[in-house]
C-alpha cells in the first residue's frame, strides 16, 4: 500500500508556509476578527510533551477559525524574564541572555517545524528592552495612581532562591518554584494594590463562569476569600486606643475569654510589659525560625506568651488576658483575634494549653462530641445566666445574633460590620538579576522618585562574567556604576532601586503588546487593542488558575480605569488542558520515564504525534503516553492520505448528483465537526473525521466508486478538517487532489442542511388487511401527519373506491392500517 514519506513531506510543506506566511493577522482585514491566545513558554529549554499537547489543541481552534472566515490573531512570544532561565544559567555557567535567546531560537524553530499556525511577525521576548521599558512604564503610571508602592512588613522569603514571594507562589508553605519551604522576613518591598480590586476580581467571576473552567473560578473565588464580619474594639489598660479584632462571628462576643496577638505583630510588641518582654522576645526569635507550615499547621501544640496587659470585653465588661502567639498572621484582618474557645478550634486548643475559660456560646446538637463548635444552633450564654449586660442575643439563630450584635457594637461605638478580603497586595519586588529593573531612584533628599518616562528602558547592566548566585541582595547591588545616579528631581547624589520586578509582571500585559509589537511609542496601541481583545479563548495550564489569570485580570481593569482599554476582562473564555504523564506517574528524571518530544516527533512525524494528544480524550484529562498508539495514528493518517489518491473525478466537479448516503455523511461530519470545536470537544472531531474517513474508503472500493462525485466531495471534507489537527497530511491530500495550497485557507465547505435531515422510513399502508402503498416519511413524523398522508395517497384512495372509512390504526413511523366498509 502506498504511504508518503514523512520527512521529505515535513520538509517540502514547511518550506511552503515559510515562504507563503498564511497565518499573519491583519489589523486592516474586513472579515471579523479573533484572537486566540495560548500561554507564552518560560524558555528554559526546547519544547517537550507538554508544549506539544498544549499546542496542538489550541491550533485546532486557531486553525479552525481561519478556515470559518475569521481573522485570526495567534501570536507567540516567550516569558523570558525569570528564575527558571537565571537559575539554569547560573548552573551552565552562562549569561542569562545567551542561555535564553538561545533556547527562544530552538523553539521558534521547533514550533515551526511542529506546524503551529503562529503569527510570527507578532513574536517578542519580556526580555527585551523594547519590551520591558513598557512594563517600567505602567509600573509607573501604578504609582502615579497609588497602586504600586513600599511598605516593610514581614513577607514570604525562599531561603532556597533566596528572593521574596508573593502569597500566590506560596503553595502550602512551599516555594512555587523549587519547592523549598518559605520561611518569614522583615523588609521594605514594593507591592501592587490588587486589594483595591479585590471585589471587582470577584464579582467579575460571575461574568466568567459560564466559559471558564469550575476550577479556575472556584481557586480565585477562594484566594479572594471575602468573608462578612465585624471590626470589633477591645479596650485596653493603660492604653488610649482600643484594640481592633476582626471576626466572622461578632455572635460569639459573649464567648471571647482572651485576646491574641500575632506574636510578629508591631502591636505585641507595643502591648507586652516591661515584665514580660523577656519571656516575649524569647518566643518571637523562635517563631522567627518557623515556616509558614509550621505556623499554621493544626496538629501542633499551641504557643503562646502573656502579654502581661488585659482588655475588656465590651459586652460583657470583662476583663480578660492578651497573649501573644503564632498562630495568629500579622497581615491577616488585624492581626488579632478575639479568643473564643467555644466557637474556634484553634482558640479551643489554645485556651485548654494554656488553662483559660471555655464558654459555649452556640448550642451544638446532643450528638455533637467535638470541642469547639462552629455550626447552626441558637445562641447560648449570651449573657450567661446572671451576668449582666445590655446586649441579650439568647436564643437568636447565628445569623440573627450577628446582625444583632453588630448593631448593639455600632450603636455603643465600639465596632462595626465589615467585610474582609484573604487576597493581599501583590509583592512585586525580588532580589535576583534576570528581571525588569524597577524604575525608582532614592534621594537622600527626595525619598522615592520615578525615573522620568523618557529615560526608559532602566537597561538591565549586562554583568557579564558576574556571580549571579542568589546572596539575599539582589546582584544589581554589585554593580555600582549602575547603581550610582543622580537624583530626577534635584540632581544629586542617588542610588537606583536593586530589586527586579517579578516575572508576572512581565505577563500581565503581554496579551495587549500583540496587538501592536513593534509600537516603539507607546505600551500598546489603544484601538487595534479594542479590536482585537478581550482574547476570544485563553489555553493553557491550569497552575495559572489564580496567579497569573488573577494578576492578568488586575491589570485589565487598571488599564481600563486608565482610559487605555475599553473592556475590563482580558479573556472571554478559558481552557485547561490536562498533563501528559507517563505509566501512571508525572514524568521525571528521577522515576525515568520522561518521553522526549523530539525522539516521538523522529519516530511517528508531527501529524501522528499531534493527532494523538487531540485524540486522546476530553482535552481537560491527563494523556498517558503509556497507552497512546502514535502509530496507530500514523496508520489512519496514511488511511487518509490514500484516499485522495484515488479519487478519479476532476478538482471542481459539482457533488450535486453524487451518491446521497454518503453525501449525507460529508455534510453532517462537516457539521459535526464545526459544532465539536466549538465545545472543545477536540476528540470526538477526531473520531468524526476517521467515520469519514471509513465511509469514503467502502464508496470507493464498493459501490459508487472512485469516479463518483461525492467521493471526491467527502476527500476534500476529510482533508479541510484533517488540516486543524494534522497540516501536513492534510497539505499533501488537497495538492493531490488538484489543489493549490494552502488547505488551511481554503475554507470550512457550507454545510446543505438538506442532506442533514434523517433520512426517511417506510411506512406500509393497509387496507382491508392488505399493502396498498408505501410512503417515505420523516422518522420523526407524527400520528397524525401519517394518517393524513396514507388517507391522500392516491393508491390508498383508489382501494377505499368511495367506501366510508371505520377505523385508523397508526403506528408512526412504520405502519397505516385503514379499515372501511
Ligand atoms: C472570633 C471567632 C469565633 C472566629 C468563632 C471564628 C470562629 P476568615 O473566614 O478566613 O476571614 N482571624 C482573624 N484574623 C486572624 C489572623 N490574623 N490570623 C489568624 N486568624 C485570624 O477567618 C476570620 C476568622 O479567623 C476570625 O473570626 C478570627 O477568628 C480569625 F467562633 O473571631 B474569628
């Protein structure tokens, strides 16, 4: 049987589409536009499996497009700013640059050769000058809006990386990067005021759910974490200003029988006594030592010291203790609590360690048998039997006595109802080289001043030969040429700030630079951004669901608050797709069963590798390459390159008078197929395009054969289609077939509704007991459509010959019985 030659036909049709560019997007085109976006690579090596599926699944969509008369915009860059590429470099002993545009080379090449619809006039690297000076410059309009500035406060520190963290790259205590637990140091570090959108990021999620993914909205919902509560004060002795709590259960004030205080707070430090400083500082350079797990981690015993201070409870006049422990976050609502042994199991532990009261303040069930109680029942011991108080809330249901302890608080002045986001500001700065140099001089005499926008790009310093390893300053300090400048403002003596800003920085905004690349006057161009955005569809990992979809969402809507964007969300829809393991397990070195891209792409060629991953299942599931048949693709593939070969009709012959049953097939797999891509549901495509496929092969070698016109109608369908998931196989089809290139232009065939209805039943009429017509009837049709039908048939009506009709019997579709007489 005859196959074509993989590589002679990679090389050949890869040759073509270099010369021809068929994917380029014109801002001037007439025809609607869409931009498909898939997120941009770290280059910290070649492509692997990943790439490849994550790739071909969005090239379905972007190829998809053109071929249904969009304009498409599907660019690719690289996110080439970072840790990955600065580690990687320090560990080749090489320059961060020379290690990353070499790698950017290799895989433009790569994708090239993996027959990626890119546009590559649209490429750039965050790395670039051209590139980052914009992201210097919105760092600046931040701060001209009050949305980037300093503060020094306790924050996430990798002793690994030995660079801070923001919240988002702290996964369960570790760093998001290399893994190494994250442990808590003091500094002054630039942030960004995501809190300032904090409800806008959330109410916004309802807008997306609908094409976004559960699990992307639901982790960004949870980060956001907005919880309904209460500021409540607490007076403290010897002290003007009260004490601030923040509580989600204002209704269990009765309960609270002591204060905590982050131990790391400045205000354990203002609070503890000259007695119990010693005792205090002692437990502070311990807790210093802890990692964040530690901290929060449940199963520890509780820690704490006495402030040696008390306060009042301000309902029930009480005077209780204040104590000072870990597990109460500084940064967190206010950094104190309101102890509540009865409602929280960590105030429950805490209390029993330390031997201070438990009240119950909710009624759990008879069957409860846990310590503190955190569900429905009515109010409790609020007041206890016997203690006084001007607020009663026995009785009420937890929401009731919320309400109603929030208005006694406001009313008395001593609290008041709030709201309180999880989602902290957004840490920018990091203490390593390979990044954006934030923009900023220090002044003795000035303080923080902007670098004037026409100074810009801040150039990275190329340190060339310099050691670039991790010391906990950022490497930019040792170049004191650079650091050495002068004031903007008075011209004197200043130093630049050392610190690089975090790569998902860099990301945040890179959907919009597409737009206009090469714009050397402005971060993007305002009205080529509003036609093509928002992003039509957004592919890629799903370890993006809140970090960088969060701070890409976050500068949407500063840009739109700016005036430079007229829509306040950068996606309109989302996709993830799953990972590509191997015998069950993430691939590793260490397990060895990594499968490397380029020896599958050598042994089966692009199409049958690309067809594998989009054929694999629902495109959101994990691949196990273990038990993929890329051969098996590979087969079908020459299947259906065969067929194009035998068709004997000429290019342009007109399918109207072809064999119907596979005319219907064509037409409803085009149909089909359009509707699946649609829905993401890449694969059972696939399993359209292979019906086809078999159909075509039985019309050829059987009946109507290969002369038939709707043969040479359903090749081409095969190949159209065939062009989202396997270009070259597809390209050599349609030349073979007399075609001009390329096939991934030539079209999605109209679909002829006609041929989609059902094709039609027989149904038998009786009369008198005996077959006097059949009729082709829709199998949908109904009783008495049918009845109508038989009783007008002219056979029918010359057998009845004028007698008068008894009874009907219908059974649609199949069956008319007529009795008469
Ligand atoms: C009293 C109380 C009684 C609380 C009770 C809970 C149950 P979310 O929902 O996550 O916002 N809290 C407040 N600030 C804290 C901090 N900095 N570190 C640790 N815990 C803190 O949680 C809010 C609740 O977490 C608050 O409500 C407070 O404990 C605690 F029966 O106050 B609660």
């Amino acid at each position: 049987r005859a196959t074509y030659d993989i590589e002679s036909t990679q090389a050949k049709w890869r040759k073509i589409w270099d010369e021809s560019d068929p994917f380029t997007a014109h801002d001037d085109s007439a025809r609607e536009k869409r931009y498909a976006l898939t997120m941009f690579p770290y280059p910290s090596g070649d492509l692997h499996m990943g790439h490849a599926e994550v790739f071909a699944l969005h090239d379905v969509v972007a190829r998809y497009w053109w071929q249904r008369g969009y304009e498409v915009l599907n660019p690719m860059g690289f996110d080439s700013f970072g840790l990955p590429a600065e580690n990687a470099a320090i560990k080749n002993d090489e320059h961060p640059a020379t290690y990353t545009y070499g790698n950017i080379e290799t895989s433009i090449q790569s994708c090239r050769n993996y027959a990626l619809s890119f546009d590559w006039s649209r490429t750039f690297n965050t790395s670039d000058p051209e590139y980052y000076r914009w992201t210097q410059w919105l760092f600046l309009k931040f701060m001209e809006r009050g949305l980037a500035y300093r503060k020094n406060s306790p924050v996430n520190w990798c002793p690994n990386d030995q660079t801070v963290l923001a919240n988002e790259q702290v996964v369960d205590g570790h760093c998001e990067r290399c893994g190494a637990e994250v442990t808590k140091r003091e500094l002054t570090q630039w942030y960004f005021r995501i809190t300032e959108y904090a409800e806008e990021l959330l109410s916004d999620l309802d807008v997306l759910a609908p094409t976004w993914p559960d699990r992307v909205i639901t982790a960004q919902r949870n980060w956001i974490g907005r919880s309904e509560g209460a500021h409540v004060d607490f007076a403290v002795d010897g002290r003007d200003e009260p004490m601030t709590v923040y509580t989600t259960r204002p209704d269990t004030i009765f309960g609270t029988t002591f204060m905590v205080v982050a131990v790391d707070s400045p205000l354990a430090d203002e609070l503890v006594t000259d007695a119990q400083r010693p005792a205090f500082e002692a437990y502070r350079e311990e807790t210093r030592k802890e990692t964040e797990i530690e901290r929060l981690s449940t199963d520890r015993p509780k820690t704490g010291v006495d402030l040696g201070v008390t306060a009042t409870n301000p309902v029930t006049g009480d005077r209780i203790p204040v104590w000072a422990t870990d597990y109460v976050l500084a940064d967190y609502g206010t950094g104190a609590v309101m102890g509540v042994p009865g409602g929280d199991q960590r105030d429950w532990e805490f209390a029993t360690e330390m031997g201070l009261t438990i009240i119950r303040t909710t009624q759990p069930p008879a069957d409860f048998e846990g310590e503190a109680f955190h569900g429905e029942g009515p109010a409790i011991n609020s007041p206890a039997p016997g203690v006084d108080s001007p607020l009663d809330i026995n009785g009420l249901s937890v929401a009731e006595a919320k309400r109603a302890t929030i208005a006694f608080l406001e009313e008395q002045g001593s609290g008041k109802g709030a709201i309180n986001y999880r989602l902290r500001d957004w840490l920018l700065s990091r203490q390593r080289y390979w990044g954006a140099p934030i923009p900023v001089v220090h002044c003795p005499e000035h303080g923080e001043v902007p670098v004037p926008e026409d100074q810009l790009p801040v150039r990275l310093p190329e340190l060339r030969g310099a050691d670039l390893k991790p010391k906990g300053v950022s490497p930019l300090a040792a170049a004191t040429d650079w650091v050495q400048t002068t004031c903007p403002t008075c011209g004197g003596p200043a130093t630049r700030d050392t610190d690089t800003m975090d790569t998902f920085v860099d990301s945040s905004w890179y959907m919009f630079r597409y737009c206009s690349p090469d714009d050397e006057t402005q971060a993007f161009d305002t009205d080529l951004v509003n036609q093509w955005m928002p992003c039509d569809i957004y592919i890629g990992g799903v370890e993006h669901a809140v970090l960088h979809l969060l701070y890409a969402r976050f500068f949407t809507k500063v840009l739109a608050d700016m005036g430079l964007v007229d829509f306040r969300e950068p996606f309109s829809a989302q996709l993830n797709q799953g990972f590509v393991i191997n015998r069950g397990k993430k691939m590793s070195k260490s397990l060895g069963n990594g499968v490397r891209l380029g020896d599958q792409l050598a042994e089966f060629g692009v199409d049958a590798v690309r067809l594998t991953l989009v054929f694999a299942g629902p495109p959101e599931d994990d691949i196990d390459w273990a038990d993929m048949s890329p051969n098996g693709s590979l087969r079908f593939l020459q299947r259906a390159w065969r067929l194009s070969g035998d068709v004997t009709s000429a290019p342009g012959t007109d399918p109207a008078g072809g064999d119907v049953a596979l005319r219907r097939a064509t037409h409803r797999a085009l149909h089909d197929a359009a509707e699946l891509v649609e829905l993401h549901r890449f694969n059972v495509m696939v399993a359209k395009i292979m019906e086809l496929v078999n159909a075509t092969r039985k019309a050829i070698d059987s009946d109507p054969g290969p002369g038939d016109p709707a043969v040479r109608e359903a090749a081409e369908a095969v190949a159209i289609m065939l062009s989202l998931v396997a270009p070259y196989t597809a390209e050599e089809m349609w030349e073979r077939l007399g075609h001009q290139p390329s096939v991934a232009r030539a079209g999605w065939p109209a679909v002829d509704e006609a041929l989609l209805v059902e094709e039609s039943v027989t149904a038998v009429v009786q009369v008198q007991g005996k077959v006097k017509a059949r009729l082709e009837v829709a199998p949908d049709v109904s009783d008495a459509d049918l009845e109508a039908a038989a009783l007008a048939d002219p056979a029918v009506q010359r057998a009845l010959d004028g007698k008068a009709v008894r009874k009907v019997i219908v059974r649609a579709p199949k069956l008319v019985n007529i009795v008469a007489g």
